[in-house]
C-alpha cells in the first residue's frame, strides 16, 4: 500500500475512534460537561491527563528543540517533569478537596470575590488563547504535509473533530477520547524510535541506545555527533547550554511553575473522586509523560545524526579539498523526504555558491580554524535551513522507515495537537459560561441552560482558535513558552497563596495578579519592537534584549511570578485581613481528611 493511502487511512480510523468514544461518552449534566462527572479512575486520568499535556509542543517540537539546542534542550525536560511534582505535592489534593469546578472559582470563593474571580477569568483566557494558537497551527501543518491539504483546510478539518467530540462529550467525552489519543500518540512517538535506535546502536530500548556505541564501531552515538556538529562550526552537542546559568535555571522554573498553573492541567484534578485519587492521578500522570520525554532525548540525537549524515556524508574530515568535493551531497541527488518537506515551507535550499551541492553549517562560526576550513572549500554561507518542528515528523522518513510507521507518527502529531486543543478549550468555554455567565451575571441560571451555554461557549472558542491557528499574530513563534510565562507569573502564585496562606486577602492577590500578568506582556512584547522616541531617535523602551540580568522573554514568567508575590503581599499589608469564615476555609482545605464532592456550587 503506498504512503499516502496508509496515513488517510491510519489517520482515519483514529478519527473515527475519537467520534465514537464521544458519541458513547456524551454529557448530560454540568458536572459531566465540566468534570466528568468527577468520577474518573486514578489510571485512567493520569493517562488522559498525560495527553491532555504532550500537546504538539511536546510531540513535535520538544525532540526539535532539544537536537538544534543540544545539551541545553534539557530544560525543557525539567521543568515540565517537574511542574507535574508541584502539582502532586503542592496543587492537585487541596484544589480537589475544595470541591469546584474550575480555576477562577476557587479564586472567586477562596478571595471572597467576584472581582478576583474575573481577573483569574482574564488571566487564564490570555494563557489558554494563548496556548492555543501553537496547538490549531501544528494541527495545520500536519495535515498540509501528510494529507496532502492546505494548512488552512487542515485547521478547519481539526476544528470539525475537536467540534464533535469537546462539544458533544464536555470533559466526559474529553476524557476518555484523550485515553484513546495517549495511547495513539505514544505508540507514535516509540515505535519508529525503537526502530532507529535498533539501525543505529542495535539496542531496542531508545533511551539506552543514546549512551550505546554506534554499530560496528566503537564510538559512541554522542560522540559521533558532536564529531560532526563541531565540524560544521557549532557548539558541542553534550555540552551547549541555552544562555547564562541564571537563563537556564529561572527558564526552567517558569516551565515548572507554568505547567503547575496552567488551569486546563489543574481542571484534570477535579474529575476523581478523592482527594487521594487526585494525587495518585498526578503520579499516574507523571509516569505516562515520562515515558515520551525519556524517549525525546534520544530521539532528538537520533535525528540529528541522521539528517547530518544524509546532508554531509562525508563532513568529518581535515582535508579541505575532500571536504570541499564529498562532504555534501548534490540538490538534484537529494532525497525524496527533503522534497516533501520542502513543499510545506519548513526546509528551504539557497543556492549561495552556485556549485548545486547543500552546504550545511553555522556560517556565523567563531572558531577561526573551522571557518577557513570553510572559505578554503568555497562555501558561502549556510544553503540549508531546517525548521525544528520537522524532526519528529521527517524522522521515519529520514530513516526509511515502514509506511505505516510514517502514518502512525502522523497519527500520534495530531493526536497530540487535537487532545491539548481540547483541553484548553474546555478550560476557556468553562471560565466564559461557569465563571462569568453564572458566577457573575446570571447566578440563578439553570442547570439545562447552564449547560447550552458552556456548549455555546465551547463552539465560541473552537471558532475564534481555527481563526488565530489561521492568522497568527506576530509572536505566535514563542506563543507556547509566552502561555507558561503567563500562567506561571499570574495564576499560579494566586492558587498559592489561597492554599498555604491564610492571611492573603483579595486585595492583594488581585493585584498580585494583574502586576504579574502586566509585567510578564510586557517584558515579552518589549522585545517585538516597543520603542520610545527621543527627538530623532528611536531607542527601545527596555534597553534592548533581554535587558533583565540576561533573562530572555521565554524565561520571564519566573520573574514575573516573584513580583506577584512581592505585590500581593505588599498591599495585603496595608488591607484588611480576610474574613474569619475563609480563613477557616484555607485551614480545613489543608487538612488532610475528606474530600467535598464535586457540585460546582460557591460556598
């Protein structure tokens, strides 16, 4: 069967998965449409929960960003493994036992508030939107590469499947369609890279293929690849961080932080039984996500050598008149997979020296030996560019895998896409018809009409995400990191501070909040191009990038999150403290005995 019919059908027979396990799945009650009842097995939300959390960022561009940055990639592994640990131990037991349905919720009644619950309302619609741009644009680019569609095609075919199926089922439907998705989308992440690693190494098991020497040769995979990116002029793939020591560590506590505040995770937590459940799923969770981003390191290296390796064959060398003639390979020789992922725009070739070969290397090398090496050979420049986003995809065609491996990593992308995207839609279509329809303009609304309204809501959202999956505004590169950056600088020191700080009125953590939110916008857009100006000058509003000790706009969510915490403690000092009622709240939230049931209603 060729490829192109195995991945339409592979592709639609999980399709058809999804839409069924929906329709068996439809909600009849608020509690169903917003948490499922709250009735969902441990095991089994942990493996939602995990599908629901490797969007395509993870599935897609994490194994992408970790073989272009090398060691440095390995923050991204940190923080969002070790948001799920704050979670287990800080988030998801005390949320659970306080018995609501949503994030601003707890907001709104732990604050005594309903302005603290419309600011949470704004501050998660700016990270889920946010959020979701990145989730209905890969779900455009893998259906343009592997359907053979238009991006704009394939974002309305993901809008109709995610319609179906968040519509119809609410968190019910979500739920146990994401069960479905984790279990499509890592049989699509291992499969191809036991394969790879077996061709490579000759060990089955990926994660230890990457420390396994090559086969017939006794050099290790590492080594061989940082042999040939330090022979292309780049840093050491085992040793290059992202930026200062400062960078790295506040990079990875805005991931860790982020994930703990995103409020589509933490909404997950509401749909056991138990608080017990709640954290056993946290664990659950941990364990299904640990088995892809154990699995990312050595796909990413694996990758990388390959796509090396079919570009310049014959790069490792001291002879510059042999580097010169066989180290790269002729445009017209090139392989089939680099002409298909040429037409989606993510691999482009320039022609700089005229000689029809592809110079592959880091033409803005530092290292004098390794750039004369390159003028002696008559390359002028870097020819190829590669988008990160490819890796995952390209890799089973790059390593001649099966056909139906390549329709089952196709599968597994959108699966990844499709299960956050729904996510994050129900977290925005609750926030809009709980919290605001109900909570505040229509508090006597009916359950029914409650209902037609989240339903609404969700159709709402599924529209205005097709259109910035479509139009993406200009930022929409950092859109992922900018969602955790927000969610990390203003939601998650709120649900702190509510949990294990009893004396925290709403003052301040409403302006906690707002200066969190604020600071993190503007830190991040200072860098696309705000700028004041000084007679004819046009200087930049900040002092240029990454102006904050060297912290780039990607890491800023951490800082952002520490000025919330300074401004919310700093005018709960001059306000009067809380209520007696809520401050026995907050104690009886943190004792360990019993859970209330999940109805939604405000205390």
């Amino acid at each position: 069967m060729e490829l192109q019919t195995t991945i339409y059908l592979v592709v639609g027979l999980t399709f058809a998965l999804y839409i069924g396990i929906a329709f068996w799945a439809r909600a009849g009650s608020t509690s169903e449409f917003y948490v499922a009842g709250g009735g969902v097995h441990p095991v089994l939300n942990g493996m939602a929960t995990g599908a629901d959390w490797m969007s395509a960022a993870s599935f897609i561009s994490m194994a992408g960003l970790i073989s272009n940055m090398g060691y440095g990639g390995g923050l991204f592994l940190m923080g969002w493994t070790g948001g799920y640990v704050l979670l287990a131990m800080l988030l998801a037991p005390y949320l659970r036992k306080f018995g609501k349905f949503t994030v601003p919720q707890f907001i709104g009644d732990r604050y005594y508030s309903k302005s603290a619950a419309t600011v949470a309302v704004l501050c998660l619609l700016v990270a889920s939107l946010t959020y979701v741009i990145g989730q209905m644009t890969g779900v455009g680019v893998a259906f343009s590469r592997f359907l053979g569609v238009s991006k704009e095609t394939g974002v309305y075919v993901g809008m109709g499947v995610v319609f179906v199926y968040a519509v119809l089922g609410g968190m019910k439907g979500i739920t146990y369609t994401q069960v479905a998705q984790y279990v499509v989308l890592i049989f699509a992440y291992t499969v191809p890279a036991v394969f790879i690693s077996m061709h490579l190494t000759g060990n089955p098991i990926p994660q230890l293929g990457l420390g396994s020497n090559l086969i017939g040769s006794d050099v290790s995979l590492l080594q061989k690849l940082d042999t040939i990116v330090v022979e292309l002029g780049f840093g050491q793939y085992t040793t290059t961080t992202a930026g200062s020591t400062l960078n790295m560590f506040v990079y990875t506590l805005s991931l860790m932080i982020g994930t703990a505040g995103l409020p589509h995770v933490i909404m997950r937590f509401f749909t056991v039984p138990t608080v017990k459940d709640a954290r056993s799923s946290a664990g659950w969770a941990l364990v299904f996500i640990a088995i892809l981003y154990t699995t990312a390191p050595a796909v990413a290296a694996m990758a990388k050598t390959n796509l090396l390796r079919t570009i310049t064959p014959g790069v490792v060398t001291q002879n510059a008149d042999v580097y010169a003639k066989d180290s790269a390979i002729q445009y017209a020789e090139r392989p089939d997979w680099m002409n298909r992922w040429e037409k989606t725009g993510l691999l482009k070739f320039e022609d700089k020296n005229g000689d029809g070969r592809i110079q592959y290397y880091n033409d803005k090398v530092k290292d004098e030996a390794v750039k004369a090496k390159m003028d002696a050979a008559g390359w002028k420049g870097n020819e190829l560019t590669v988008n990160a986003d490819i890796i995952v995809l390209a890799n089973p065609e790059i390593a001649l895998l099966p056909n139906w491996v390549i329709a089952l990593v196709a599968a597994g992308g959108l699966a990844a896409a499709l299960s956050t995207a729904a996510g994050l839609l129900l977290a925005i279509s609750s926030a809009i018809s709980h919290d605001l329809v109900k909570g505040v303009f229509n508090p006597k609304i009916s359950e029914k009409g409650e209902l037609m309204a989240g339903k609404i809501a969700m159709a709402c959202s599924i529209v205005v995400a097709g259109y910035l999956g479509l139009n993406p505004p200009g930022f929409a590169a950092g859109t992922v990191a900018l969602a955790f950056g927000i969610a990390a600088s203003s939601l998650f020191p709120a649900i702190m501070m509510g949990i294990f700080s009893k004396k925290m009125n709403k003052e301040g953590a409403i302006a906690g909040m707002l200066f969190g939110l604020f600071i993190t916008l503007f830190y991040v857009f200072a860098h696309k191009g705000l700028f004041f100006i000084k007679g004819t000058e046009y200087l930049p509003l900040i002092g240029g990038p990454n102006s904050f000790f060297g912290i780039t706009p990607e890491a800023f969510g951490a800082v952002g999150a520490m000025f919330n915490f300074i401004v919310a403690f700093a005018v709960d000092k001059f306000t009067a403290e809380p209520p007696e009622h809520i401050q026995h709240l907050v104690e009886s939230v943190r004792t360990p005995r019993g859970a209330k049931a999940v109805d939604g209603a405000h205390a």
